[in-house]
C-alpha cells in the first residue's frame, strides 16, 4: 500500500521563501485573452520546486483527474521546469486557449517498508477550462483496421452528422 509524503503543500511559505511563494499562472498579466492555463495554483517550495496547491474546479488540471494537491512540476513540453525562474515556467504554460500542452508531474510516495518511491504522471492537458474549449470536430465515424489493412467503419458518434445524417 502507498502512502503521500505530501499530502497536500503548505499553508504558510517556508521562512527561507520570500512573500511570493504561490502564484496562479491563469492570472499572470502576461497572459492575454486568448491566452490560457491549465488551471493550477503552484507553491514554490527551498528546493526550487512548483508544488500543486491548488486546481481550479473545471480547469484542464483537474478534469483529467490524474493530479494531486503536493504534485511537482518536473517539465512543460519536454522543457525542465524544476528549480526555474516562475516568470519562465508561467510563459512555458500560457498559450492560446484549446491548444494541447505535454506536462510531467512527480508525486512523492512512501511505501508501507518505510522507504520512498517517486511516481510519475505525463498528461497532456488542454489551456483553458474543459467547458469552454471547442466542441470536437469531425463527422463522427469511429475505424477499425481489418487483417487485410483495410479500414472499416466500427460505429458512429451519436451526437455527430455520420448518425445524425442516417444513412
């Protein structure tokens, strides 16, 4: 059985932090409208590293429901995010709305032994929030590939034109 070491990060700054140690990357005045995250709240820790505090409800980090309060940021888009400046890991996250961005997280576990184990989590997640991003697009039809490495039609969409159109 696992156990968190970090069960979730810390109410108050460490005393060797300065004042700004949480910040909220969807707020930053850099971003402009068109722009967006992925809804986390981070809490940077003495070891130079971005800490999950928080996620906004709704937002791309929490609806794809593989992270966790005390999870730390390792990378944006194969580019190292640990121990770097929080003004170049925020302009790593803001991008245009609805477009994807590869994230790698670490969660910090101990085993039921006593010893320490890390996990990690790669999502790729959206900027912006789930509900307001485009609506899927495409006719609808779901493939197969047949032994013969033909394609073939596996089912329709119901919500999209393929079954819409009932032909």
């Amino acid at each position: 059985m696992l156990k968190r070491l970090f069960k979730s990060s810390p109410k108050t700054p460490p005393s060797s932090a300065s004042p700004e140690t949480s910040f909220e990357v969807e707020e930053s005045s850099e971003a402009a409208a068109d722009q967006a995250g992925i809804g986390i709240v981070f809490q940077i820790a003495p070891d130079g590293g971005f800490y999950i505090k928080s996620m906004e409800l709704g937002g791309s980090a929490d609806e794809c429901g593989l992270l966790e309060e005390g999870d730390c940021l390792i990378s944006v888009n194969s580019k190292k995010a640990f121990g770097v400046p929080p003004d170049i890991v925020t302009r790593l996250i803001i991008g245009p709305v609805g477009t994807p961005i590869s994230v790698k997280f670490r969660r910090n576990v101990v085993l039921d032994n006593g010893t320490c184990e890390f996990q990690y989590f790669s999502p790729v997640l959206t900027r912006g929030k789930t509900a307001e991003l485009p609506k899927p697009a495409g006719v609808g039809i779901i493939f197969r590939g047949g032994s013969d490495k033909g394609m073939y039609v596996k089912s329709l969409a119901p919500d999209r034109p393929a079954a819409q159109s009932k032909q």
